[in-house]
C-alpha cells in the first residue's frame, strides 16, 4: 500500500496540460481512434441491416436472425481485419494469475452463507434483507457477495474452515472456473435438490441449469450444523408461485390473442446458435466483401480453427502454463495431455493454498479501514449490466394484479 507522504505531489491541471502535450495528444489520438472504430463498426451493422442487395441472402431467416446476425458480423470482421493485419504480433502479458483466483476463491466464503441466509429468509425466519423483494433477488445478490451489506465479514474461524477444505478440495472441480460462472450459488432448488434430496419440494417450477454444486456447499453443513437450513419451508416460495402461476395464465392469454390477431407463426429460424452465425458470417463475406477481406478471412479461421471443448479446456492450460514463471514439475506417464493436465491443477492448487492467506489478509486489512472490496470480476465488467431482477418483480407484480392484489410486495 501507499501512504499518504508516499503519494506523488498533485499539480495544478492547467500546468500539467501545458508540460505535457504529448501525453494529451495521445490521449486524444486514442479516443479518435476508438470513435471511428466504432463509426465504422456502426456503418457496417447499418449495412447489414438495411442494405436491400442482402434481402435475399437473409430471406431464409426471420427478422431477428438478420438483426442478431449484424451485431455478431462487426465482431467477426473485426477479427479478421486485426488477425489479417497483425497475424505475427503477439501481445506478452504476465498476469498474477493465482493471486486474482485467490481473490475470487475467498468469496465462495460468502455465496455459502448468503445463500443460508436465504434459506431463512424464503422461511420467514428473516424477514427484512437489503435490496430483496422477491427470492429472484438472491441471484443479483450473488454477483455483489463482496460488498453485501447483511452478510457479516469473514471471521478467522470462517477463513481456517474454508482453507481445511481447500487443502482436501479438488481442484479441477472447484476452483478451474476464472469467470465465476460454473456454480449456482444462490440457486435454491438446484442446491437443495443436491445435497438434501429428502427435503421438502421446492414451490417454484424446475429451470434448466448446466450450474453445479460447490462442495464447499457440503463441507460447511457437514462442520457447522447448517444442513438442517435445506429442511425449512419455502414458505416465502409457495407464495410467489400463486402470483407467478396467475402472471402465467396471463401470459397465455396474451400470446392466444396475439397469434388470433396476427398473421400465422413464420416458419424461418428466429435465432441460430453461434457456430451457424460463423457460418453465416463466411458465406456472407464470400458473397459481399471484396478479396482482401476475405483473405484476412481465411488467415483468421486459419488461427482460430474450431476445436471441441477438451481442446479448448487443454489450449487454455497450455496458455497459463506459458504464463507461469516458475517452472512446474510434470510427472512421467502414458498420456502427455492427462499428464499436463495433472500438473497444472495441481500446480495451481498449492499455488491458491500459498495466496490465500495474503488475499485474506488484505480483505481484513480493507475491513479495518472502511474500503469496500474490489469486484471479483475483472476489467472492469459491469456483472449487473444484464441484469433482468426488475424484470422479475414487473411481472410477480402483474400476478398479483391479475389476483386483485396491491402492487407491492407485502405478501
């Protein structure tokens, strides 16, 4: 940390303007740079669009393939220009990689006992937590876990629990996730029907998830009694569900006298996985763009071939492994693949064993003095930006009002 004597004077801002011209330019040249990127993203998409030489390549499509399909199409030819004009350079970066998965790590902490917190709370045990209305809320909640306000901090006690279970923890199965995107944190009915199968049903309807478990979710039952939390009723669920089967029937009311109104369903796709928009991205650049481009096109594919998701996963460990500036043991064996694999996990885990006491350390240290703790996710990512927690209480509120009922959630 800096102290205060340590930090570098403040000049007054005209002054460093004028000693620093060079600097400004190139801020300048760099924001110019940017907005004509995005002129010409935003030109190409228009083309696309509305452009009517390509209304018979789109024909076989509805609508919203063709408005999906610009959005993406500025995204690929951007690659193929930049991997066309650039294909030697490569950028050298050496991230602290285990320090941020410690970072990230430390949370897991907090998602279990939000999560029994909201155990309590579809119980009726607690009734009043910050920004919850409804149980959907807990899934926003899981991605602000850092800086919540009802979660009590992390206690030393709550930090050697944590770590007795990572030295046993695997590590392929529960720290491999950079992103944060692998488990259900907060979802209810998946954790519940998990580790507590004789439990009581879940109110609320099933919901497809590819999400797992944490075993951390287990361990701390197992250690802290709190396994009994899956046992409460649902109580605040069982009433949402009235309001949400009322919003339903609402739903299908709406959409019958739509399709009586209008003309009959279109046939054509509405929407194409991603791999058919790379496609169509191909034949729509063979069809339209000049030959250059399509040159950058085919040295493009050539650097980015499609692999299956074991290539993937495996390409992504070689790249850390590349990163990494210590050198990391690999033990004889059959299969160099599995081999490799091996050692990066278990590389990384006593490397997240070695951070996390300094990672803990510092979020006691920031407790201490009052900062809030930085977001898990990096660069800047706004995890809300896609958040569609309003969108749920709009429509629980139009159940109740279907059922007669105020539009609050006093329930």
């Amino acid at each position: 940390m800096i102290s205060d004597d340590n930090l570098p004077p403040q000049d007054d801002e005209d002054d460093e303007d004028a000693r620093m011209p060079g600097y400004n330019q190139y801020n300048q040249d760099e924001a110019d740079k940017y907005q004509a990127q995005a002129d010409t993203d935003a030109s190409i998409a228009s083309d696309v669009l509305n452009n009517t030489r390509y209304d018979e390549f789109f024909a076989a499509y509805q609508p919203t393939v063709r408005e999906d399909f610009a959005r993406r199409y500025v995204m690929y030819r951007g690659r193929w220009v930049e991997d066309g004009e650039q294909n030697e350079r490569r950028p050298a970066r050496h991230l602290n990689l285990h320090e941020k998965e410690a970072y990230l790590a430390l949370w897991t902490i907090q998602q279990k006992k939000l999560f029994d917190l909201q155990c309590q709370w579809r119980a009726e045990e607690v009734r009043e937590l910050p920004d919850v209305a409804i149980s959907n809320d807990f899934g926003r909640l899981t991605h602000i876990v850092e800086n919540y306000p009802a979660l009590s901090p992390i206690t030393a006690d709550e930090f050697a629990l944590f770590m007795a279970w990572v030295k046993q923890a695997d590590y392929e199965s529960n720290f491999n996730d950079s992103l944060d995107q692998r488990f259900g944190w907060q979802q209810y009915r998946l954790v519940k029907e998990t580790l507590a199968p004789d439990a009581p049903p879940v109110a609320t309807r099933a919901v497809p998830t590819v999400k797992l478990v944490s075993d951390w979710y287990r361990f701390h039952n197992e250690h802290t009694g709190n396994g009994r939390l899956l046992y409460l009723p649902d109580v605040r669920g069982a009433k949402e569900e009235r309001y949400w089967n009322a919003w339903r029937e609402g739903e299908r009311e709406r959409e019958e006298i739509k399709q009586a109104a209008g003309p009959p369903p279109d046939p054509r796709p509405e929407y194409l996985p991603e791999d058919q928009h790379r496609t169509l991205a191909r034949d729509f650049a063979q069809r339209f763009e000049p030959p250059r481009l399509n040159r950058w096109r085919e040295i493009s594919e050539l650097l980015h071939p499609p692999v299956s998701e074991e290539e993937r996963k495996f390409n992504v460990i070689v790249a850390r492994m590349q990163m990494m500036t210590e050198p990391v043991p690999i033990a004889a064996g059959p299969d160099w693949r599995t081999a490799t694999r091996e050692a990066f996990f278990a590389h990384c885990h006593r490397k997240l064993l070695e951070c996390l006491p300094q990672v803990y350390a510092e979020y006691v240290q920031r407790q201490e003095w009052g900062i809030a703790q930085p977001s898990r996710f990096e660069d800047g990512w706004d995890p809300l930006k896609y958040d569609i927690t309003p969108l749920y209480r709009g429509w629980l509120l139009d159940g109740r009002a279907r059922l007669g009922e105020p539009q609050d959630f006093d329930f």
